[in-house]
C-alpha cells in the first residue's frame, strides 16, 4: 500500500503564514501605516525641536542639575543617584549626551527624542503581539497617537526620572510578549535602575513572562491565579500606603474573580517549578 502525499494546494493555511487572500490586504495597509507613523514622527520631533532651549523648572531643574554635575564626571557612580532615586541607568545616558555641550539643553533633549523613538517602536512590537495581523493601520494610529501625545512630549522636555521608566516598561513588555528573555533581563535591568517603582514593574512583567513561557502548560488555571495574585498585591499596596480608592477598586476586581472561580483542574506543580527555575536568568536585574 502506498501513501499519497496532499498536493501542496491542499495544505491548511498556517497562522505565521498568511493565506494568499490575506497578503494583498496586509501588503495594501502598509504604505498608509507608515505614513501614519512618519507624519507622527515628523510631527512630534518638530515640537520637540521647538523646546531646544527650554530650561527646566520645579523639580526638573534637580533633575537637570543632577544631570549636569555626573556629566562632568562620568566615573562617579554615585553622582548618577539624583535626588536619592536608584536611577543610574536612565542618568547614565542622559549624562552621556549631556558630556557633549554641559551648558546646553539640547543634548539631554536628544537623549530623550532617541529614548522616545526606542519606546515607540517598542509599542509597535505590543501591538503587534495584541492586535491581529490585518490590522497595520490600527498598530501605525497607536503608535502615532503616542509620538504626539502631549503628556508623553512633556516627559520628554521636562527632565524627570519617570521617562526612562516608561520608556524601559515598553521595552520589558515588548521583549515579554515576544519570548526574548535576555532582552527581557536587559530592559528589565535598566528599568529596575530609572527609579524604585520600576522594581515592582519588572516583578510583575517577570510573572507574566513566566506563566506565557514556562507555566501556562503545566497550570491551567494559571492566568486565574496570577490576576488573583495581582489583584490581592495591588490591594494590599494600596492600603499599606493609604489609597483608598485603588484600593476599593482591585478588592472590587478581587472579589469578581473569586466569585467566578474556575472549575478545579489538576496542576503538575513539580513540573511548573522545574520550568520557572530554568528562567532564573530574570532574577539577575533583582539581585
């Protein structure tokens, strides 16, 4: 008996290859992304050249200040500790670029442009693993509503340490989605040492790395758990530093879960511990 091999036109279309009828659409909706993404770009570099010149004030100006004094002495780490924040990777390169003129604005502007630049392409990556693939247009309007959105640009011209955490969430978020765990410790990494909240930001993209890659086949019910544990963390946080509206907010979320609890299925935990010991990579921006 012999086995009839299924003539290549038979082949079931592959979700990582587009079928023939869904190439044109994607190929269609790639020119108006880009220039979807190129006239935000364009538009949001020429306000941000508007500002060249602007002299920061209120809290930026310690900022800037701090940026200046580790500009003029690079080997210094303790000089890239600004207003007693861990933030020595985020000031280390705004004080690279600042090396080059000391006295003028525009170098840590830049820095900021360059960083604005990495965390929308980061964001273009998200949207990417979120939205569907014949969706180019609605990634390219996301990305460009964020190259132009005014509180972003104000973070950029304002010196201020929640930039960089920003700008590194994305990246931590985007190598998250995309399975790229040195990438994920390199981002982590630099967002942990912007400012101490960036701590509590890589912990939960470090759960969401390892259920997506190392549990959700070993744990079921996995993604249940984790919301339940960041519902229950969050709520707890906020009552410890005395949010009571937030905190009123994730017991509502809390409680919701709990009173839709799923049906019990069996874990192998041995399994799932093995697994996540394997990424202990991902520890090393914690240490």
């Amino acid at each position: 008996m012999t086995t009839q091999l299924r003539p290549p036109d038979a082949e079931p279309a592959s979700p990582s290859r587009p079928t023939a009828a869904a190439q044109p659409a994607a190929d269609g909706q790639r020119l108006p992304a880009l220039l979807v993404i190129a006239v935000a770009a364009l538009a949001g570099a020429a306000m941000l050249w508007t500002r060249r010149g602007y002299i920061p004030m209120w809290d930026g100006r310690i900022y800037a200040d701090c940026v200046i004094d580790a500009s003029r002495n690079l080997g210094n780490l303790g000089g890239l500790r600004c207003a007693e924040h861990i933030s020595h990777a985020y000031v280390a390169l705004l004080a690279l670029a600042q090396w080059l003129s000391p006295a003028s604005p525009a170098p840590m502007l830049a820095m900021n442009g360059a960083l604005l630049a990495l965390a929308a392409f980061a964001l273009y990556r998200i949207s990417s693993a979120v939205l569907p693939s014949g969706h180019a247009v609605g990634r390219a309007l996301v990305v460009g509503a964020f190259l132009v959105h005014p509180i972003v640009l104000a973070s950029a011209v304002q010196p201020g340490l929640d930039f960089g955490m920003l700008v590194f969430t994305l990246c931590a978020l985007a190598a998250t989605l995309e399975g790229r765990r040195w990438l994920v410790v390199a981002s982590g990494l630099m967002l942990v040492f912007s400012k101490e909240p960036g701590v509590l930001l890589y912990g939960m993209l470090v759960a969401l790395y390892l259920w997506r890659h190392a549990l959700r086949q070993w744990l079921p019910n996995g993604a249940y758990w984790l919301g339940v544990a960041g519902s229950g963390a969050a709520l707890l946080l906020n009552l410890l530093h005395g949010g009571l509206l937030s905190a009123v907010l994730f017991a509502g979320v809390l409680a919701a879960l709990l009173v839709r609890r799923p049906t019990p299925e069996p874990m192998e935990w041995r399994a799932a511990v093995r697994g996540a010991a394997r990424q202990w990579v991902l520890l090393l921006p914690l240490v």
